[in-house]
C-alpha cells in the first residue's frame, strides 16, 4: 500500500539521533532523499506522493529539522554528511539504493555516489551537483575563516511572532512561496519564551574546514558510473555557479534538463514537471533491460 501521509522515523549514528519522513510503496525502489542547506525532510513534502514504485525516505541531516546538532567543535563538513548517509542506508538494510538530493543534499548524494559507487543504482540532482571547487592556493584562507567563525557564539534570531518568521524564510536567499516556507518551518522553528527562532544550528552558518579543488571534484565525478539526471531551474544554479557549464561538457554521461522556476522548483508550482521528469528517469532505468530494482 502506497503511503501518502509520511512515516516518522528514527536512526542513530554514533550517538547522534537522525529524524526521517517516509513516503510511498514500501515494496518500492529505494531512494535515499537529501534537503538543502537550511532546509529539511519536509523540502520533498509535495514531491514524494507523486512519484511512482518509490520507496522514498528522507532525511532531516544534522543539526537540521528534528535531528540532534553536531557536539563540541565539529564542523558541518560534507565528509561527515556522506559517512552518515551511507550508515543510515545500513541501518534500513539497504544493500543499493539510489539517491535524490537537492542543492546541498545533491552535492551530498554526488560525494557519497563517488565514494560507493556500487551501492547506487541511480543518482537524481535538484538543481545541485558538485560543490564549487576551491583554488588551492585559498586552501589556507578557507581554513583560518572556519577556525574564526568556530571560535565566534553563535545565537539564532528571535521573530515575535509566527507571521515575522514566515516573511523571513520567503525571502532568505532562494526566495520561497509562503506554502513552501510554511512547509519547511514545520520541522524548522521552535517555540521561545518571547516568540519563534530557527531549530536549525547556528553553526552550520560556519565556513567549512576544507573544500576542494577542481581536480578533486573531478575525481569523484569521474567514478559515477550508474545513471546520472541533472534537473537545472532556469532560475536558480546555472546563476550561481560560473564553472558548471565547462564542468558539465566534460562529463556528456550526466544527463541534464533545463526546467522552468527557482532553486526550490520542486516545492512550487513546478513540481508536477519536476515529479514527471523523476518518474520518467526510474521508469527508463529500472525497466527491463536497465537497473535491477
């Protein structure tokens, strides 16, 4: 029985405890499903219910929705991310599985696709791919602006009111309708004394440690083997990131679409073209003669 209304879930990692929402045929294709930066599980809350013989967990990553923050000074790298996705995968009895990651969480899924390459069937990116290489030579700066905003207390901003919260994650960086801002704040505020702030940690506003070098990005595409889309919101990616396109031309084997709408295209009124273009994808490689589901 396929299920609409999603299932709560609970894993633990070395101590830190992960929340998850569950959507779609149990008996279906599994999908590991990553949110963006800031975001959370309920970024694929219009999605998940329209794909078909899915299978669909997705995960609050750390120190985002209802998942335990990072201890002490651990940072909010990648490489932390891509070690608990792949225990998760574990942990749900998953010997393969494909992954659908958004933004950050498809930076994410592309990483831990290079690392284990052969426990992906497939590998579906939101407007995301790779993270944006760093030249070497800023290896050092890059490093000492981590150590420095670590050493900074950071505190979240508190909103008086619900209606004030709402206003400001509809204008954050990638501007949100207000249902998908509203969606995402179901599992992204909490309640205080004197109004609502962010549940997300202030730390993940931190530059990273390290980040890599076009070579290295290079390195980890280079091992992606299993069939690749790459769905690309004509008003969100290809607008940030002025390496993508040359990046892409050397890579022919990812197969990329342009699709109408912002960074958030499968939360808003896109969604239906979004889930079409997913199911369509599975529908090719997981028939007979591609991927073994």
């Amino acid at each position: 029985m396929t299920i609409q209304q999603p299932i709560e879930l609970r894993f633990d990692v070395k101590g830190m405890t992960f929340a998850a929402q569950e959507w779609g045929d149990p008996e279906g294709i599994p999908v590991l499903a990553l949110h963006g930066w800031l975001d959370n599980s309920n970024s694929f809350y219009r999605l998940a219910p329209l794909l078909n013989g899915v299978r669909l967990v997705a995960i609050d990553k750390a120190g985002h929705g209802e998942s335990d923050h990072r201890s002490g000074f651990t940072p909010y790298g990648i490489w932390e991310d891509v070690a608990e996705i792949y225990s998760i995968s574990q942990q749900l009895g998953w010997e393969r599985f494909s992954l659908l990651g958004h933004s950050r969480g498809g930076v994410i899924s592309c990483l831990v696709a290079g690392t284990f390459p052969d426990v992906i069937d497939s590998v579906l990116l939101l407007d995301s791919i790779v993270p944006e290489p760093l030249d070497e030579t800023k290896v050092p700066e890059q490093l000492q602006q981590s150590i420095l905003d670590h050493s900074r207390q950071r505190s979240q901003p508190i909103y008086p009111d619900i209606e004030r919260i709402i206003k400001a994650r509809q204008s954050s960086y990638w501007p949100l309708s207000r249902d998908a801002a509203e969606a995402l704040l179901r599992r992204g505020i909490r309640r205080e004394p004197d109004g609502y702030t962010w549940s997300s940690d202030p730390r993940l506003l931190n530059a990273s440690p390290l980040k890599l070098s076009l070579g290295q990005v290079k390195a980890f595409l280079q091992r992606l083997q299993m069939p690749v889309k790459l769905l690309v919101a004509e008003e969100g990616l290809y607008r940030r990131f002025d390496q993508l396109e040359s990046l892409l031309q050397q890579f022919p084997m990812i197969d990329v679409k342009h699709c109408s709408g912002g960074h958030h295209f499968h939360m808003e009124q896109q969604v239906d073209v979004v889930a079409a273009e997913i199911n369509q994808f599975y529908q090719t490689i997981f028939s007979q003669g591609g991927v073994n589901a």
